[in-house]
C-alpha cells in the first residue's frame, strides 16, 4: 500500500470517529436536557386520594343522575308506511338481487 492510500484511510478513520463522537455528544446533551426539564410529579398524601374519590363519587352521581332526568331531543320518527304500490315495487328488487349473502 503506499503512504498516500494509508493517509486517507487514516483521515477517513479519524473523520468517522468525530462523527460519531460528536452524534453520541448531542445525544447526551438531549438526554441531560429532557432529564432536567422533566415536570416531577407532587409527593401524594393521602388526604389528596380521599378527596379525589370523593369528587369522582360526586361526579359519577351526577352523571348518574343527569342520564336518568335526560330525555331525547330528537324523538324516534314513526314507522314509514308503506303503500301497496311501493310494496309491490320493492319486493321484486329484492326478488331481482337474490338471497343475502
């Protein structure tokens, strides 16, 4: 091999290592970055649970309560009627299509 060929190869060693050393140091960087700027969660106390199951309780019961005063707004529509003409009709389009698949 001559000199010239082994100067690039270690130039191109030597510019591969930076690449990579310089990727794992923005990696680092991120990692302490979003390890510092986390939220951390509050201590939780027990005084905390017991009002929040009291709150959900208070809220399932008036939702509880709510769903059973509530009423449709839109009522069902009534059953169409059918003339003996439409009947008639629409029975031999499903005579035509054959059985349900």
């Amino acid at each position: 091999m001559t000199s010239a060929f082994l100067i690039a190869l270690q130039l191109a060693a030597v510019g591969i290592l930076l690449v990579f050393a310089a990727i794992l140091l923005l990696w680092a960087g991120i990692a302490l970055l979003a390890r510092m700027t986390a939220p951390r969660p509050k201590p939780v106390r027990t005084d905390d649970l017991e009002e929040e199951r009291r709150r959900m309780a208070a809220a399932s019961a008036a939702l509880a309560l709510l769903r059973s005063r509530m009423q449709r707004e839109f009522p069902l529509p009534p059953t169409a009627l059918v003339s003996a003409w439409q009947a008639v009709m629409r029975a031999g389009r499903l005579q035509q299509r054959g059985p349900v698949r």
